[in-house]
C-alpha cells in the first residue's frame, strides 16, 4: 500500500475493488452477503438496550417526579454515542466478518468507526465509573464526614479520569497524520494500537474490580431486611458481571489480530464493551430505583392497585374462611371483611428519613448518626403509631415528632 499513489488509475481501483485480506487458499471473497452472526449481535443490543432503557427511565423518574431534584451525575449518562458505533458495525461490515470478504475501498469507514467506537468507550467510562463513585460517597459517607471510603472513592475517581484522558489523547494521536489510520499509503507514524487497547483493557478491569470491592465492608455489615439484603445481592451481581465483561474484553483484545483479520477478530471486543457499559449504567441507576416506587408516587400506587385486586380476587371460593372474617356465608364462602367487624390493634414504631425524606432503618441510621461529627446538629427520629384493623385492613397512622 506504500507505493498505491504510484500505480496508475486501474490499477488503484482494482486494488480499491478487491479483498482488504489475501483469503486462505481455495475460498472465494464473498462481498455480497458474506458469513456473519449479525443475528447474535441484533439480539445483545436488544436485551442491553431494554434493560438499560427500564432502569434509565425509572431512575430520571424517581429524580424528576419522586424526589423532584437532579443531581451532576445524572447527566454522565451518555449511553446513546456507544451505540451508535455498534449499530453502525453491525451495518457495515457486520459482526465476525472475515477481513477477505470486505472491500479494501469500504475499510476507509470501518477504520474511522473502529477509532471513533474506542474513543466513545472511554468517554462513556470516564463519566460513568465517576458518576457511581459520586453516588456511592453520597450513600456511604453523609455530609460532612471524610472517612477513609470518602478518600479512596475520591482517588480513584480522580486517577480513573485522569487516565481515560490519557486514553483518548493517545487514540486521537495513534497515527500522525491521522488520515494514515484509514489510508495506509499516507506517510506518517502510527504507534501500537495492540499494545494500546490491551493497556486501556488491563486498567478498565483493575478499576472496575476496585469499584466492586471498596463497598462490600459497609454494606454487608448493615442490618437489613431480607428484602433490602436481595436488592443489594442485584446491584452488585450486576458489578460481577460487569466485571466479567471487562475481562473478556481484555481477552479479545489480547486475541485481536491488527495485522490480520482484524475486522473479523474485534467484533468480540464489541459484545464485551457494549455489555460492560450497560452493566455499569444499571449499577449507577439502580440506588435510586426503589425511590421510583416510595409512597404516593404514581408507581406505587400501580403496584397497590394490582395488589387489592389480587387480593380481591382471593374470596370468591377460595373456601378458606379463616384466611378472611373466619366465618362463612349460607353457600360456604368466606365472607369478605368489613370495617369494624374486629377490634383493631396498634403498632409502634421508630423511624429516620434519608435526605429525600424517604423512611430507612434504624440500623441504617445508627451507622450513619456513628459517623457523625458531635456538633454536626439535631438528631431526629419519628415515631409512627399504626392502627390496622383486623378484619378491613384499613389503616391509619399518626407521626409524633422528637427532637
């Protein structure tokens, strides 16, 4: 390709018309529909995009309509430039496509993708793992403590932005002139993008697995209800799995053959980056999930509605006339509870709020009040009074308020 400026026309478009790759001996270039697992491909960014979508929506919905305040890190998500690259590649040339079945005059556009796809992926990065960090010090050190989480969440955000510039630097700088990326017969300099994308793969994956590690010892050491214990066992299943992508990417850029069937060997660099980004943007959004569904949103008032109707459901010949009133009608059904039939009950119960004004444990609030300077202000604490009748399940509660 050095000398192409020298061959004459027909030559450069024989040359421009046939394989970017000598084929192995015996097959044929295929450049109209060649071999491909578009299929696959199709079928991971459809389930990235939907999970990333449903917990996308829910955490602007519970900023926006639940707690009524964005925050900075609620604009880091930039999920849409990544997939851009993808859906490109999958157009053209197409996933796992062997480099002799493309154009050496259609290699100009994949080259500029395959420099853009890196770039997009280290932005993405750069301001997601920032934006976790900055969720999870709002989480586990309240204001003004700075322990020694505050710190090592502050370090490694700072060292994690500092290199993902560096990446992007380096990768705009890979060839000088650029244009020699794309058009191999420019003279210039190009570094090893081998030894570059393995680099940037290692780093990702040592900050990814700081990231899972730093928070275990405060969570697992919090009381919690089973519930609360099975939403965190999620958050950070889906960390592993991060993770495990980042990983795997470091492997199929360790296996990427740049100066071989390049095309065909880093589209497996794609599936593990494209799942890597979406595992972390359901790592950053799913904290905020549960506010979506908090009391008098509209969310929780679907999830109440579908749960009286399921128990609604329930009377007609459930023939368990215990489970409701304990008495049975003249055709052997429960009788449906009504109000006053019973004598209700109170229940007592000591609560704190978190700083939407959102109830959480006392467990909780003990870690957190223990955390806190002596002078950092007014404890407060709500005692709730809640009266269910026995037989209609209406409930009311009073709030008394200590100071």
């Amino acid at each position: 390709m050095e000398n192409f400026t020298h061959y004459p026309p027909e030559v450069q478009q024989k040359i421009l018309n046939g394989p970017a790759l000598t084929p192995p001996p015996g097959v044929i270039p295929n450049f109209i529909d060649p071999a491909n697992r578009n299929g696959q491909a199709i079928a991971v960014i459809a389930v990235c995009l939907f999970f990333a979508a449903c917990v996308i929506v829910l955490r602007l919905y519970s900023r926006l309509v639940v707690t009524k305040r964005m925050l900075p890190e609620d604009f880091f998500i930039t999920y849409g430039a990544i997939a851009w690259c993808y859906i490109d590649y999958l157009q053209h040339p197409g996933f796992f496509v062997h480099q002799w079945n493309v154009r050496v005059r259609d290699t100009f556009h994949i080259a500029k993708v395959l420099l853009v796809y890196p770039i997009t992926y280290s932005v993405m990065m750069a301001l997601l793992k920032t934006a976790i960090l900055l969720e999870w010090k709002r989480l586990f050190v309240p204001y003004p403590v700075r322990d020694r989480f505050y710190w090592a969440a502050t370090i490694m955000m700072c060292i994690n932005i500092v290199l993902y510039i560096a990446v992007i630097i380096t990768l705009c700088l890979a060839c000088v002139p650029q244009e020699k990326l794309w058009y191999h017969w420019v003279e210039g300099k190009c570094i090893d993008r081998g030894a570059l994308d393995k680099t940037t793969a290692s780093f990702n994956l040592t900050i990814d697995l700081l990231i899972f590690i730093l928070p275990q010892r405060i969570i697992w050491v919090l009381k919690m209800t089973n519930a609360r214990r099975f939403g965190v066992s999620i958050v950070f299943g889906v960390g592993l799995l991060a993770c495990i992508c980042a990983a795997g990417r470091l492997y199929a850029s360790a296996t990427t053959e740049y100066e071989g069937d390049a095309i065909y060997t880093v589209s497996s660099s794609f599936y593990w980056g494209f799942t890597e980004v979406t595992c972390g943007v359901m790592v950053y959004c799913f904290p905020a999930i549960p506010k979506a569904f908090a009391d008098n949103s509209v969310l929780s008032k679907v999830a109440s509605s579908l749960q009286s109707l399921k128990r609604l459901t329930k009377f007609p010949g459930s023939g368990g006339g215990d489970s409701a009133t304990g008495m049975k009608g003249p055709d052997g059904n429960s009788i449906p509870p009504t109000i006053g039939s019973l004598p209700g009950h109170a229940r007592i119960y000591r609560m704190a709020a978190d700083e939407d004004g959102h109830a959480i444990s006392m467990a909780e609030f003990a870690l957190i009040r223990d955390q806190m300077p002596p002078d950092s202000g007014i404890m407060k604490t709500m005692e709730l009074e809640q009266r269910e009748d026995s037989m209609s399940s209406v409930k009311a509660s009073r709030s008394f308020e200590r100071r």
